[in-house]
C-alpha cells in the first residue's frame, strides 16, 4: 500500500463539543500521522468556495452557514491507504447508520452537525489539502 495524504476537518459541533483530542486519538491510534493541522474560523466565502460543487443542492445554504458558526479544526492525515482509512474511521455521514466506534456515532448529533469531513478520493484530496494548506487560502 502506497503512503498517502487525506484532508481531514473536525468541523464546528466538533471543536465546539470539545472532541478534537478525541478525534485525532482515534486517527493516530489507527497509524495516521498529522502531517499538517490549523484551526481556523472560515470566511463564508473560504466555506461556499470549497463546497462550491453543492451550490445548486438545497441544502448549501445551511452548509455554508454551519461551517461558518465557529472554528474548525484542519488537518493533513498521512499514511498507508489513508484516505479509506479516514472514511472508515469517520463512519456513515447519517450518525445513525454509522459503525459502533466510528467518530461519527461516537460525536456527531445529526446527519448535518456530523463532525468531520473527510476527503472521499485521491483526487478529492489533492484538491482539499491544496485548498486549504496553500498561499490561496488565505485570499478567498
């Protein structure tokens, strides 16, 4: 299995219920290694820009909004085949159809307010980890 990096964000409900040693136990107990991590307050324009392939589904709005309602917690995870492994850890996006254990059944209160996000391809993470740990995001 080759080495990769993934994007992971302890999102609003997250940081605010204070589960982000929790969470990121759980990412090193599993042999992910932070390679990068900053918490920061997303501007509604940094949110709508790196959810911008949902602008045209109804639930944007409240997305953006969410995302935007208090710090989140922005990491690199590294290691063998770390992007299924982070899905894996997180569980199912809807707590209630998520695996015992998983951060999501553990932490999060609703398919909404779920806790984490995760990148959900190499491709995705390529993208995500650029978005958020480069010179531009500072400027969006």
């Amino acid at each position: 299995m080759a080495i990769e990096q993934t994007l992971s964000i302890i999102k609003p409900d997250g940081v605010q219920n204070g589960h982000i040693g929790h969470v990121i136990s759980i990412f090193e107990g599993a042999g992910l290694r932070i390679a990068a991590a900053k918490l920061v307050h997303l501007t509604a324009g940094q949110a709508g820009a790196f959810y911008a392939e949902h602008k045209e589904r109804p639930f944007y709005g409240e997305l953006v909004e969410y995302m935007t309602s208090g710090a989140v917690m922005l990491m690199v995870l590294e290691g063998e085949d770390a992007i299924a492994q982070n899905r894996k850890l997180m569980g199912a996006t809807d707590p209630a159809q998520a695996d015992e254990g998983t951060i999501r059944k553990l932490y999060a209160e609703s398919k909404g307010k779920n806790t984490v996000h995760g990148s959900d391809s190499p491709a995705s993470a390529a993208r995500e980890v650029a978005f958020f740990f480069s010179a531009a995001f500072e400027l969006v």
